[in-house]
C-alpha cells in the first residue's frame, strides 16, 4: 500500500464512503495535507481511524419492539 493515499484511494482501501473519509477529516479524526491535486491521508493514519470507527447504527438507537 502507498504511504500518502487521495480520498479516492482512502475511499478503496478503506471501504468507506466519500462522506464519511471527509467527515473524519473536518471533524479532527484523520490528519490530512492539502496538495495541489486536493487532500491527501497518510494510510497508518487511514487504518488506524477505520479500525476504531464502527459501522452502522449505534447500540440502542434501532427500533424496540
């Protein structure tokens, strides 16, 4: 894998959407660097905030029967 990864790239290797990488990124979770084609993620920096990040719904927010 690449050191420096576009969001495209992140967006592959981590399986995650367009939204939710440059959600991580506004919000402070993911470090990124401007360049002149746009953001740029480190992948340690990627993987290490999608291992955390869970999927889906939080706990005790579906419907209660």
């Amino acid at each position: 894998m690449k050191t420096e990864l576009t969001v495209a790239e992140a967006v592959v290797a981590s399986g995650r959407s367009k939204t939710t990488v440059y959600r991580w990124m506004d919000t402070g979770l993911l470090r990124f660097e401007e360049t002149s084609d746009g953001r740029t993620v480190r992948s340690i920096d990627l993987m290490r905030v999608a291992g955390r990040q869970r999927r889906g719904r939080p706990r005790g927010s579906g419907k209660t029967r």
